[in-house]
C-alpha cells in the first residue's frame, strides 16, 4: 500500500530518517551480540527517540508509541543494562496474568546472559514465599501482586533499580487503576533512584503522566508496518487519511464483516473480530460451522493440509471438558475459526491461542474487554460493534479502546500493511464512525482513587506497613499520586479521614493514646491484629467488616450457621467474583429465608418463614420481586456453590433429543445456571481465597468453636468441590472430585484402605494414576501391565487445577 496515512510522527524528522544500530547502543556487549544475533540489527524509529531521551542513561522514561512499535524492547534494554552492569533487579508490572505468562516466557531467553527470571501473579499470603523471587532478576508481576509484595514488606523490593510499568493507561481503569496508582507511587518512594519505564500505546493526556513520573516524554504514531483504519458498510470499507475504498466481495452473505473474513482468508492472512458479547461471540464463529454455504467456502480456502490440523487441535478441545461449550468450540476449530472468552477454561483458551500464533485457525472472534489480553496480531481486525451493555444501557466503546483493538492489525515482519474495519448500520452512521474514532483522538486518563471503598484498603496498608501512620504522613503519601497531581488535594484528605474513621470503627485501627494531645499529627495511628491479618491477606477491609459483623450478628441471634448461610454471606462481599445467572429465584429463596444472616427486611413478612412448610402466596411473591439485584446475585452465586460442594457435575455434553429432556435439564451447574466453565472458576477460586480468609478472622475475633470448624471444612469442601465426607481423599495428590467419589463409593474411604485394594484403586484410576497415588502415599507396589479400566463415570472435571494448570516458574 502506498496510500499515506493521515496521522504523522510527533518526532522530529531527523529522528525518524536516523536510527540507532544495535552494535552502538551502550550496552553490554553480550546483551549486543544477544539482539544482533536474534536477527536485530537497528531500532526503530521512536524506540531510537528513546535511547536519545536517555533511557540507558537512567532517565524515567514514558513511551506513548504505537502498537507493534517494540515497547517491550526498550523495557529489556533498560533492565539488561541496570542487572549486568550494576547488579540491579527489575520489576516488571502487567494489568493481566495472561501478559505476565507472556511476558515470563520472553523474558527467559535471558537465561544465556545469566539473567534469571521469576513470576508471581497469585494472591500473597503467608504461604506464600514471596522473598524467593528476590533471588532472581526479573521479577513479572501483576499491579495486585505488587501492592501485596510491599503489603508484606518483601525486603528485595527496596532493592529494585528499574520499575516497568506495561500498559500504563490503565491507570485510568475504575478497577485496576487506584492500586496501580498507589503501588507506582510507593514504589517511587520505596525506591527513590529506581529507573521507571512506562509504556503504552494509546494515552491522551501522555504529557500529564509523564510530568508526574519526572519522565521524558516519546509519543510516535510510527509503526514498522502500516496500519489502515477504515469503517466498513455494504460492499465496502472507507479509508481514513485519502487512501481508497476498498471493495468487499459478496461471497455468499450480506453481512460485510463475513465478507471481510472471506476476503481475508481466501488471501491466506488471518483476521480478529471484535464483539461486545460472549455470546455473540460464539454466535458469529458458529455461522461458518453450522451454515454448510460458509462452511464449504471455507474447507475450499484453508486446505486439506490446514484441515488435518484443525482436526487435531478440535480433538484437543473435546478433550479439555464434557460441556457442549466445548463441542462448539471444536466444531468451529474444524471449520478454521474459534472463539476466545474468559466463560472458556484456560487450557481451552490456550489452545485456541496457540492455534491462532501457529496460523492454523484463521479467525479469532474475541469480545473487546479481552482485548488488551490479547497478543495476537494479525492482518485484518474487524471491530463489529462500537456499543456495549454495560449493565444497565448501551453506551459507546471509548477511543482509546477502539485504538487498542484497531491496532492489533498487521504482524510485524509478516505483512506489509494491517487494516481495520469497524462495522457501520448506516452511511450516516459510517461517516460519524471516521470522524469519532478512526480521527478520534484516545480520551485523556484520570486516576479513580478518590472512592472511600477504594482507598479504605490503601490507607490501612500504609499503616500497617509503617509506610505512613500518621495523618499528616498520611496525606502527604497520598498527595505523591498521580489523583493529587491531577487534583487538589482537599476532597482526598477528606476521602482519607472518612477512610480512617472506617477502619476505626470496624476495628482494624486504633487511634495514638496521645491522640487529644496538642500535637496529635505527630502520634501515629496503629493496626489491631484484625487490621494486620486483612491486611495481610489481601482483602478488602468492607469485606472483612461484613464477615465479622456477619459471625457475630448470627452468633448474637444464636443462629445455626448453614453451609448457605456462610456462602451467601460472603458472596455479598465485592471480592467475591459473581456473575449474573438465570436462575428462578422464587422457591429457593422461600426454602433458605431463614438461614440468610442479614436477611433483608422484605422478607421477614414472607408466610413461608413464619411459618415453615406453608406453599408461597402471591403476596410473598411480590416481595422477591422487589429485592434487589445485588442481593438476589448473592443468593443465585450461594446456590451455584451450593451445588459445587454438593458434587454435582460442572458441565456434560449436549444429548440428542428424547423424552427424558425435560428431567435432565438443570443435571450440570453450566445448564442449571446458564453460565460457562470459566465462570464456576472464578467463583469457586475467589470464594476458596475469601473462605480462607473467613477461617482466620473467625480465629482472631474469638468466634465459637463450632463456627470455626465449620468455615475450615467448607474452605476445603469449596476448593475441591466436594462433600465433608471427601475430604480426606482429595488431598491425596491426583485424585480430585471424580476420583474421590468413585474410590469411597467403592468402599477406598481413608488412606489406610488405599493398602490391599489395588483391584479396586485400578478400577476407578487406572494403572498409571494408581501408581502415582501409591507412589506418593509410599505404599509399595507392583506395577501392571493389565489394560485400564478407569471407572468412566471418573471422565469430568475433577478439581479447580483442572481449570488452573501451574505455570512454570511460579512462585
């Protein structure tokens, strides 16, 4: 393409015709042999700009510079330089666990310079040894782990000479913002002379960011592969910046984002689609597996060698789970497409990834909050929709996300330009589509720490910590943000105090015995141990201030604490991560009324809790109704954990069609609940971590011993989804739900009867995972040679490590 493109380099252009060669970087010299002899020769234009501004001299440095532009190499060349010349240590901090693993294995081919790399993306906890990473180099962390390192005063935190911050935008994220905010802020004073690089593709307001971090400021729209960002509508997809349209083939549909696929694999390139939902995600992958026009079409482009492949990786889909997800999932993988959302597991993601780097699926179709998560560039991008739900009504997708998706078209060193195409319904709508977004220009970034029920866990860590006790020192940590550098200061020091009164009055703080004294800014304020453990632990103080009042509010009414009554409780809580589910709420609720410990007033008019075994009226009725969707999304995620730890099966395949339908509806949790895998996941995980939780608060506030012993049980019930009478065979290594079930049923209940039952152990496991059980237990064997006979009713889903696979190199 010789078209030019409208957006010019904000480089001088002497700097964009000069680049710097590899061999005169000042670098050692085997970190110069490393990259010429990877094939690295010269840099790029704005990442030469960058080595000007200082960026191996020490200097901070924030890189606003387009996507495939090489960010990561100037992270890697900062921190090389710093390890192998000044015995300095790197932190390298990413917004997603998925680019931490990415970040890991590119980081590990350092280990021929003697680099050593380490990665840690999990909740800190005291079993977890956070100090071991300070043996290595290269630390790759998330902006959580982070926060939660320095929460725990990891002593090789203050020994960190360079501080990456990937995707540095995202300081303006409602979510994941405030604690990047704060964790950059108490890295740069933990560590005053520590280099800071941040990096990012797309930020407004770059110049604010960067007189904040003291950096110098790179910002190039240059790419090393053209990008064209165009709005498709009908037979064919407008340009920006004067280059021509582009006409669509009409293959054998009407929707022009299908025709563009078409295009683009007939060409032998691969393409992304963007939707604002999961299950048009799957909607759109499924047309070109399920409509034989498409599906023909496409067999006729990929070949018969790509065929056999895709064949190959299906099988491997199938594999990973009994739910029809899965089957989906492979039927549009024969096909050469796929679809890529967090409802799937990982090791189905995974696949789908790794199918889609080794070009043998040729579509992706992804939804756009996974867009960010995704590595993955390739020729054409197809953003279908520029609006998403966002709860409550449609509303438009930002710039700065539309420049994000729109950039992962063209791969480097593959294509000689990218394109993007969003999608429009209208030429009206096509014309407003160029002008908001493909010359839009990405929003400016504010920082969203200013939120009591975001700052209640900072304030408390910075006293826990000793990183700032009193108010004075309070505010003034505080003030070091990059909200203060945006903001006055007075509505966050009374965000601040509101915070402290918080934690006072739930007791995790207390106040200075000098506190009415003349002076009382100069007495500090310290934690109770209750404030200490949540600290410790990660959790959000509005989660354990529920938790608390909630044990003591039933211990008060002499209640008799429920396996519902607990999860309920703690599903209320925001660290628990709950999904919206169809569930008809109305009996359940009329049967477990009585076991809700902060029961909402409405209910306690309910016939059926006054009086128990009465049929519904239409009056109580009427008043579920009128509860709230947070409270009937707790008593729904209660319900689906209810089921977990009653070991009802996860998901199984679509059946054909028989009379038996109707009873063997609801059989799974993903077809009682309408929900994915990857959703049991994230609520089983997060609720194991909260149970833990809830079992040392119980500890520390003196709950009663009943009620104590019941929260270990069901911590250990929710991990391994099981009932009470299991748990002692699922913490047996390799063997989990399946397993466990099958051996005790067969009469194999405790570890002693794992001895003189190996016709019974090689039933239900099979030789080989037999021999590892009784490897493990140290009971002596010998090994057989007869065929396995696993138990076929064992084939699910065992355990949340079938979900969660270690990463190597986790610490």
């Amino acid at each position: 393409m010789n078209c030019e493109v409208k957006k010019v380099i904000v480089s001088m252009q002497n700097e964009i015709t000069s680049v710097i060669p590899i061999s005169d970087l000042d670098l050692p010299a085997n970190v110069i042999k490393f990259y010429i002899d990877s094939g690295l020769e010269e840099l790029y234009p704005p990442q030469s700009d960058a080595v000007r501004h200082g960026l191996l001299d020490g200097r901070n440095i924030l890189a606003s510079i387009a996507t495939a532009s090489g960010k990561t190499l100037l992270a890697e060349m900062a921190m090389l330089k710093s390890i192998i010349e000044n015995d300095g240590k790197a932190l390298y901090i990413v917004p997603l666990i998925a680019l931490a693993s990415e970040k890991y294995d590119r980081f590990s081919q350092f280990a021929s310079l003697g680099v050593r790399v380490g990665i840690s993306t999990g909740d800190f906890s005291s079993k977890t040894k956070g100090n071991q990473l300070g043996d290595h180099d290269i630390i790759v962390v998330t902006s959580e782990k982070a926060d939660s390192l320095m929460r725990n005063q990891t002593e090789w935190m203050r020994d960190i000479s360079v501080v990456v911050v990937d995707e540095v935008h995202l300081l303006g994220d409602p979510h994941r913002g405030p604690t990047l905010d704060v964790t950059m802020t108490k890295l740069r004073l933990l560590n005053p002379r520590a280099q800071v690089i941040a990096l990012s593709a797309t930020i407004g307001n770059a110049a604010a960011v960067a007189g904040w971090l003291d950096a110098e400021l790179v910002v190039s729209d240059w790419r090393p592969i053209e990008l064209l960002e165009g709005v498709g509508f009908k037979s064919r997809v407008v340009f920006d910046g004067g280059c021509p349209n582009r006409a669509i083939d009409a293959h054998t549909d009407s929707d022009p984002s299908i025709n563009i696929v078409l295009d683009t694999i007939n060409e032998g390139n691969q393409c992304i689609v963007f939707r604002s939902s999961r299950p048009f995600c799957e909607a759109f992958a499924k047309k070109f597996s399920e409509k034989e026009n498409l599906r023909g079409l496409l067999a006729r482009m990929l070949g018969a060698k790509r065929r056999s492949q895709l064949v190959r990786l299906a099988d491997k889909v199938v594999k990973t789970s009994e739910s029809t997800t899965a089957d989906y999932l492979a039927a549009c993988i024969r096909s050469g497409v796929a679809f890529h959302h967090a409802g799937l597991t990982s090791a189905q993601r995974r696949i789908v990834e790794d199918g889609f780097r080794q070009n043998k699926i040729m579509m992706l179709v992804s939804t756009t909050t996974l867009a960010a998560g995704l590595n993955l560039p390739a020729r054409q991008v197809i953003i279908k929709e520029h609006t998403r739900y966002n709860g409550s009504w449609m509303e438009e997708i930002p710039v700065i996300e539309y420049k994000q998706m729109a950039g992962r078209a063209g791969r480097p060193h593959l294509d000689d330009h990218g394109e993007s195409a969003l999608i429009a319904k209208s030429d009206d709508e096509l014309q407003t589509l160029l002008m908001n977004y493909v010359g839009g220009e990405p929003e400016n970034i504010y920082s969203n720490l200013n939120h009591a029920g975001v700052l209640q866990t900072h304030v408390l860590a910075s006293i826990v910590t000793g990183f700032a006790v009193t108010p004075n020192s309070i505010l003034e940590l505080f003030g070091e943000t990059f909200y203060a550098h945006q903001n006055t200061s007075q509505d966050l020091n009374s965000t601040i105090r509101d915070c402290i009164d918080f934690l006072l009055l739930h007791e995790m703080l207390q106040e200075p015995d000098t506190i009415t004294s003349q002076e009382p800014d100069t007495t500090g304020f310290s934690a109770t141990q209750l404030g200490e453990l949540v600290c410790r632990l990660y959790v959000d103080p509005a989660t354990a201030a529920t938790i608390v009042d909630g044990i003591r509010t039933a211990e008060h009414r002499e209640m008799e604490l429920t396996d519902f009554s607990i999860l309920q409780l703690l599903c209320t809580t925001g660290d628990v991560q709950t999904r919206r589910n169809k569930l008809p709420l109305d009996q359940f609720i009329f049967e477990h009324a009585r076991e809700i410990i902060d029961i909402p007033t409405i209910l306690l008019s309910l016939t059926t809790l006054q009086k128990p075994g009465s049929p519904p009226t239409d009056k109580d009725t009427e008043a579920i109704a009128q509860l709230d969707d947070a409270f009937k999304e707790s008593v729904v995620n209660a319900s689906m954990l209810l089921d977990w730890i009653d070991e009802m099966k996860v998901a199984e395949r679509k059946r054909k069609k028989s009379k038996d339908d109707e009873s063997a509806r609801g059989k799974t949790i993903t077809q009682k609940f309408g929900n994915y895998e990857g959703d049991i996941h994230s609520l089983t995980s997060s609720t194991e971590w909260i149970m833990h939780a809830t079992q040392e608060i119980a500890q520390i506030i003196n709950a009663a011993p009943t009620t104590q012993n019941h929260v270990w049980v069901l911590e250990r019930r929710v991990r391994y989804g099981v009932k009470a009478e299991l748990i002692g065979l699922v913490g047996v290594k390799h063997i989990g739900r399946a397993y466990a079930r099958g051996l005790f049923d067969s009469g194999v209940k405790t570890h002693e009867d794992f001895e003189n039952n190996t016709s019974t152990l090689r039933k239900v496991l099979g030789n080989k995972t037999m021999e590892k059980v009784l490897k493990n237990l140290k009971i002596p064997f010998h090994p057989s040679s007869e065929p396995e006979s696993t138990d076929p009713s064992c084939n699910y889903q065992a355990t949340l490590e079938d979900f969660t696979p270690l990463t190597k190199g986790v610490v």
